[in-house]
C-alpha cells in the first residue's frame, strides 16, 4: 500500500454507498454533492413534515420546529460539516503518514512494523463489523432520546398528543428513525477514527525512530505531527456548533446567562484538545530520550572542540562555571576578532554577489544619421537598468576621420544585446 493512500473515511460500507449514488467519481468525492444530499435527507424531510402538522412555527417554542435551534444547528450546520471535513482530515492525515518516511523517522529495520501498522489501522477503518456495530449505536443513541424526550412535560413538535396520551409526530418519527441515527452514526465515525489515530501513533511511538534532537523544527523531526491538528478542525467545529445551538434554546428562550454553562462548555473544550492533541504526548517519552542523548552528546562534542581551540592559542579562553561558561579577557579580545573577520568576509561575499548581479564597463555605439532619437531612447532605458555601464554613441559625420565599428548590428540595440557586449569595453555599430 502506498502511504499517499491511507483512507480512514475513503473505505468501508458508507463510502461504497456514496459510490453507488454517484458521490464519488474516479476516487473524488463531490463534497458539495454529498453536504446537500445530507441536508435533503436529515433535515428537508423533517421541515416539510413539520409544516404539513402546522408545526414549522406552533403555538409555543416547544412545537415549533423552525424555532427549534439545536436541531436546525444539528443538521444543517454540523452534519454537513462532519461530512465536508472528511476528505480534509484523510489528505493531511496522509501526508502525516507518508512524512514518517520521507523524512527518514523510520529506520530501515523497523520499515516493516511501521507497514503492518498502517495496514492494521487502514483494516479496522474500513471493517463492515465496526462500521455496523456503529449504527447500532446509533440507533441506540435514538432509542435514549426518544425515551428522553416522550417523558418531557410539555408538548413538542416530535412528541404531540392530547387527553393525556403522547403521539409520535411524523416529523418526530422521521427525527428518531433517518436524521438522528444518521447524525449519531456520522459522530460515532469520528469518533472511531480519532481512536484508530491514537492507536496509529501509539504503535509508531513505539517503533524505532531515527530522531534528531538539533533538527530545527524543535521537535526532532517531529514537528510535522502539528499538522494533526488541523486535520480534526472540522470535528471540533461540528461538535462546538452543536453544543452552541443546545445552548442557544436556553439562552434566548429561557432567559438564562451563557455564564452558567461555562463549566459545561469548558468541560467540552477540555476533551476535545485531549482527544486531537493528545495523540501528540505519545512521544514525550521518545522525546526525552533523545534530548538526555543529545545533552551527552553535544556536551562532550563541545568540551573536545573547546580544548582543542584552547590547545592552538595556546592560552584559557573560557572559565568554567557550574551553570554556566564565562569568557576570559584573551577569549573577550579573540571573540571581537573573530566577529571582525566575520563582518569582513560579509562584506566580500556582499561585494562579490553585487558585481556578479550587475553589468559594469564601457560600450561606445556608432550612428548613422537620423537614428538619433530612437538610439537614445533605448540608451536612456537601459542607463537605468544599469547604471554602472557607460554608454557613448558617435556620429560619424561629426568627426573628420572616417568612422569604424568592429561589431555590424542590423537591428537597433537592445537591453539584451548591449549587456552581451559590455563584459569590458566593444564597439557596436548600427547599419541603415
């Protein structure tokens, strides 16, 4: 398997469904396509229901599904994006997988475990087991709302009734039995492939890793894991909506203070970063390892280095402190010299770079009469290309010896062409 293919949302029974209907064609999805089918089957039905009972908007907040806003925020906002943000989170998901080895983390005797684990993972993501073991939780999820919600006091639009008795609406059944399974079912499967992640990169933690502590990104090469966060953008904010919209009922309707839901909201908050990020802290332990190792390292590198520079002055440049390293009055006076030098070898390489970007020397251009202003035209623009050229152009027929041109040119001269003879000093002359 190539590692540019590692689909988490890409197989398994749903996804061969949304190539039944068309939604995928030649391997790409049509997300647009697929966020409106979303919206036309979990909640269109429900509107259209709602409004044929005279509950779109009812006598009170409770029976009026219009006015209902965690479930209109459920499924027309976190539904689609739930589904929008699949495709996302697989491509930069796959380029997390594939950096492992591009990036030479895995050494070559572990490039087989690292293999099996990507496979397993990819197995369990695409399982028909798991995939119906998940709509069974989501129709159990229904189950416990529907038990919640025909205990609730007062009328709803999902749960009418009159003389005591409570009745199923139809757009309450078509809530029950296709929207809410289908946006449970949608959650579960994020859910599910949060826990394939952790079990991803548990396994990797637990490989072989070719770590560099001084790599630059400050992770030792790992730093490219942060991409793993942005890859779940689209399930933080499908969850965060949804909870927003709960919210919102109580907050416009009842009078309450968002205040009050902050420790149900920061609770939220708190276990969706450990849930994305936590994935992360996996390799504190590999971290640490190659940190103490580079500390030894690095150390006794920079010790050997010090004593020889030392062993070729031939004096103490540095006072050994137990924190800390101190320069000494000869290593101070040593150390000004060299950032001396630096500066000088600066300025070379500056001077050098600047005469290699920029056309100096001399160019002399002979002209026949009545070329005049064209000729300065091109003279005056190319002065300003270039600056350091000097360009004289003569007249033959205002000197009394006769004109020579060591270079014919049939065409009137050019940036181009006058920069290609003015390595030093040539002489270009203009033919009618």
């Amino acid at each position: 398997m190539s590692f540019a293919e590692f689909p988490l949302f890409t197989a398994g029974p749903l996804y061969r469904l949304q190539e039944k209907f068309g939604l995928v064609r030649e391997g790409n999805r049509g997300l647009g396509l697929i966020a409106l089918y979303s919206v036309c089957i979990a909640w269109a039905p429900m509107a259209l229901l709602a409004a044929a009972e005279g509950l779109a908007i009812g006598p009170t907040r409770f029976s009026s599904f219009l006015m209902d806003f965690a479930v209109n925020v459920r499924f027309l906002i976190a539904l689609p994006v739930f589904l929008l943000g699949e495709t996302t989170c697989e491509r930069q998901l796959q380029t997390v997988v594939q950096q492992f080895q591009n990036a030479g983390l895995v050494l070559e005797k572990a490039r087989a475990q690292f293999q099996d684990v990507v496979q397993d993972i990819v197995q369990l993501s695409s399982s028909g087991r798991v995939a119906a073991g998940l709509l069974v939780l989501a129709f159990l999820h229904s189950l416990i709302a529907f038990m919640f919600i025909i205990h609730y006091p007062e009328m709803t639009w999902r749960i009418g009734g009159g003389d005591g008795r409570h009745v199923l609406t139809l757009a309450g059944g078509w809530y029950f039995l296709v929207s809410f399974p289908m946006y449970s079912f949608v959650l579960l499967r994020w859910v599910w492939r949060l826990g394939l992640w952790w079990r991803l990169l548990w396994r990797i933690s637990r490989l072989e890793l070719d770590l560099s502590p001084a790599h630059r990104d400050g992770a030792a090469g790992l730093g490219f894991l942060s991409e793993s966060l942005l890859a779940f953008g689209g399930f933080a904010f499908a969850v965060t909506a949804t909870t927003a919209g709960e919210v919102a009922d109580y907050v416009v309707y009842d009078g309450a203070s968002p205040l009050q839901y902050e420790w149900e909201v920061g609770g939220l908050l708190a276990a969706l970063l450990i849930m994305i990020a936590g994935p992360l802290m996996l390799f504190v332990r590999q971290l640490y390892e190659a940190k103490d190792s580079a500390v030894f390292q690095y150390g006794a590198l920079v010790s050997r280095q010090i004593q020889q520079l030392e062993r070729e002055v031939g004096a103490k440049l540095f006072i050994r402190r137990p924190q800390r390293i101190e320069l000494t009055d000869r290593g101070t006076l040593l150390l000004e010299e060299a950032r001396r030098l630096g500066a000088i070898a600066d300025e070379f390489l500056e001077t050098a770079q600047s005469v290699k970007r920029r056309s100096t020397g001399v160019v002399r251009i002979g002209m026949s009469w009545g070329l005049w202003s064209g000729l300065n035209r091109v003279r005056t623009r190319y002065s300003k290309d270039h600056p350091d050229v000097e360009i004289t152009i003569d007249d033959p027929q205002a000197y009394a010896k006769p004109w020579h041109a060591t270079v014919p040119v049939h065409l009137l001269p050019d940036s181009d062409l006058i920069e290609t003879y003015c390595e030093n000093e040539k002489d270009v002359s203009h033919m009618r």
